[in-house]
C-alpha cells in the first residue's frame, strides 16, 4: 500500500483525558468521558486497526470514550454491506425522495431525525504541542524499527480541487501620484459579501416566484464540480471566523493519507467528501473515509431547505450502496461503518435498523451481531458484548519497549527512548496510550515525545 507521504507513518500526540465534560445526548454536564490524542498524519491502516478498537475521529482529533465510566456508553458499529436488506423506514424514505424528484413535491411535516453529535468538546482547546518542524520528516535511527517508515511515491489526494485558471493581466503601466481612495465612491467589498448577498436575492426570487425546488436525480460526486468545496463552507457558513475555523477541523481537516494499492479501489483509499447536486447546486455533503476494510461515515452536512427528505438517512442508503461498488474493485472493503450506537439514549437507536450488523465488544475488541447484544444494553448501558468469557483483548498490549515514539525528530523505541530520558515519569502515560491502541498500532504509530 502506497502513501501519500514521504513515508508511511502515524504521527500522534496523546492526550489522555480525565476530566469530565459535557454530554450532547443526555446533556450531563459532567458525564462524557473519553481519552484523545490529535492526530498529525495517520495512514489508513493505522487509523482501520484503532477504529476497530473503538476509536473515531474529528477531523484531526482522534478520540476514544471511556465505556465503563461515560454516561452514554458509544459502541462502534457496523453494517454487512453485501447483506444488507432495507427496513420499511427505509423504503419509504427512498420512495419519498423519487417522489420529490419526479413531481417536485416537498413532503409536509417536521423532520425529526437525529443528527449525530462530534465530540469536539473533548479535544484540547490549545491544539497540538508539537511544532509542524518537529513532525515532519522524522530520523529513523538504527536503533529503531526499521520496516515503521517504507518509501513510497507520492500520490493524488482523493478530493481533487480544481486547478485555478491564470489570471489574465493586461500591460503593466505604472500607477500615477494621487491622493488616495475617493471618498464620493462606494467603499470595495468583498467578494464573500457579493457571493451571500446574490444568494439571498436568488432566495427571495424563488419565495416570490412559489415554485418549489425540483429537478433531476442529483448527482453524488468525489470532486467539486461548478464550485470548490471552500466556496460551498464559504456561502453556507455565516460571517464568524471562529464558526468556520471549527467548521473546517471538523469537516474538511483529515490526518488520513490518501494511499493507493493494487488491489485496493480505483479512487484509492483516505478522506472523500460526497457532493449530493441539485440544478447546479450542492444540497448536502457527506463526510467519509475509505479504509482498507470499510467505508466509515463520519458526518452530513445539508441546506435546510432539504431536511425534510431525511437526507442522513438518504445518504446512508447511498453510501453502503456505494460501499457495494467498492468491494467489486476490493474484495475485504465489504463494510459500513456507521460511527457509534448509543443505546441509552433513544433518539441514536436508529443505526441499529442498518441490518445486519454488529456491535463492538468493549473489551475484547470482537465483533457481535446486535440481536445478541440488545437484551444486555436492556439491563445496563455498558456491557461486556462477548459471550464467552474465557475470551481474552485481541491485540493486547505485551511490550512497553516496543512503542514507537519520536523524540526530537528522531524515532526510537521507547526502551531506548527511557533510557535517554531518565526521570521523564510519562511510563504510565506512555504504557495507557499503548494499551488503547494495542500492540500492533503501537509499534507502527509514532508516539511525540517532547
């Protein structure tokens, strides 16, 4: 599998994680407990192996909830693609979305589907320690594993911006002495201002006008097509620089590598934002990453206007068709994954009519079909899943020595690195971080050690 990179490594801060914070589902102030690292560069392996140990992403921030302590227990879940068969939710929801498109007809009523919740409350305010110097390019020493940094040719991204026409300039001529700006004229205004203000008007058009939005089957694409992704956040986003400096390291920053193989899908492997188009303009973006083994939905964003076709639900629809497509090209890319299941909170059963499916074990790290697991989430919102329970965590951590770090650019196991650096008191740290990675991870991850 070839990477993006110079080299195929994952380059993590840790961040631990012991303090409570606020829950988005049962709004406990207190309760939600996860551990976190930020992640600087990951491949897509790394990042399928820590997902099946129930770990997820915001944007670059890599989290894992505390199952046994957090107030809403999050079970990663998964859809057998190949296998799936749609519920009569389902069918009515795709019915519902041919009707609009063929008649235009916007169905009546409010829209009551739940919006998954990202985790950003739990990431660290003050980003990453590490400087970008410090990351990039790391020293493998000989006293490292030398296999951790294979050298690979740099490949495409999978979100392909549009290459930017040049700008046609006329002669240059000098600029002649003056005064300044007149101050009779209207001031210059931004571009931003123009693009939001003809928006609106075009709005207020089609208001005036009653028409309701219709239009051909619109197109899902893994490229911009009539305006870069920036101009959509641009247009839809309201004029706070902090709103979409959020906006954009949870929805367009990705630490994933786009990585190509031979026996891979044609489009490669890493992050991809689907483009749902409608006359000309996009109506709903899906987030999600392809990995080695799955396609992982990470999140939707849509214009309101739409929300009563239950477009997260639509879109899931069309991308565990989509994974289909993908496993004809890669035969082990046969999974959906849906992100987390939350049983103690109603509103995020949802996930569960994807059938079948599975549910992760929280502590062996085993897959278990939901039927099995629903009758013990009735008597506890955190359980062990697996029912054998002589079973064992797959992958558990055997070696401390062998975690990987990077220290001062230079990358080491972290024997050798305790030893450079007595009296730096991060084992028990370093020896937590490892158990929730597990073995295989933490031997290939990089580790920062400032």
């Amino acid at each position: 599998m070839a990477a993006a990179g110079a080299s195929s490594y994952s380059i993590v801060e840790y961040f631990g994680g012991e303090d409570g914070y606020r829950c988005g589902y049962c709004k406990n102030e207190t309760g939600n407990f996860s551990r976190g690292m930020w992640s600087h560069t990951m491949t897509v392996q790394d990042y399928q192996d820590l997902i099946d140990r129930g770990w997820r992403r915001s944007g670059k921030y890599v989290y894992k909830p505390i199952m046994n302590k957090t107030c809403c227990p999050q079970y990663t879940i998964r859809c057998h693609a190949l296998r799936f068969q749609p519920s009569k939710t389902h069918k009515k929801i795709l019915k519902k979305m041919n009707k609009f498109l063929s008649k235009g007809e916007m169905p009546a009523g409010q829209c009551d589907e739940p919006m998954d919740l990202h985790c950003g409350d739990g990431a660290p305010r003050d980003g990453p320690k590490a400087h970008s110097f410090e990351v990039e390019r790391p020293v493998f020493t000989e006293t490292s594993v030398q296999e951790a940094a294979p050298k690979a040719a740099k490949s495409e991204t999978p979100l392909q911006e549009p290459a930017p026409s040049p700008s046609v300039r006329g002669p240059t001529a000098t600029p002649k002495p003056g005064v300044g700006a007149d101050p009779n004229r209207p001031q210059c205004r931004k571009a931003k201002e123009l693009r939001k203000e003809r928006r609106l008007q075009k709005e207020q058009l089609k208001k005036q006008e009653g028409g309701a939005p219709s239009g051909p089957t619109p197109t899902t694409a893994l490229s911009p097509q009539a305006k870069t992704l920036e101009e959509f956040v641009v247009e839809s986003l309201p004029d706070n620089a902090i709103h979409n400096l959020e906006f954009r390291r949870f929805l367009c920053d990705s630490p994933l590598e786009a990585e190509t193989a031979p026996d891979g899908p044609d489009c490669g492997y890493g992050s991809f934002h689907q483009q749902y188009w409608l006359d000309g303009h996009i109506v709903a973006v899906g987030v999600i990453d392809i990995l080695p083994n799955c396609v992982s939905s990470v999140y939707l964003y849509y214009h309101p206007d739409f929300a009563r076709l239950s477009l997260g639900s639509y879109s899931a629809l069309r991308e565990i068709a989509f994974t289909r497509q993908l496993q004809k090209q890669s035969t082990k890319l046969c999974f959906y994954y849906l992100g987390f299941y939350i049983h103690s909170c109603p509103k995020m059963r949802y996930k569960g009519q994807y059938q079948p499916s599975d549910l992760l074990c929280p502590e062996t790290y085993t897959w278990v079909p939901l039927e099995h697991c629903l009758p013990k989430l009735e008597n506890s919102p955190y359980a062990r899943l697996n029912q054998d329970p002589n079973a064992g965590e797959v992958n558990v951590l055997k070696n401390l020595g062998q975690v990987l770090v990077l220290h001062r650019r230079s990358v080491m196991p972290y024997a050798i690195y305790a030893r450079k650096r007595k009296g730096s008191g991060d084992e028990q740290e370093v020896q937590q971080y490892a158990g929730l990675v597990g073995q295989s991870c933490a031997e290939r991850m990089l580790l920062y050690r400032a």
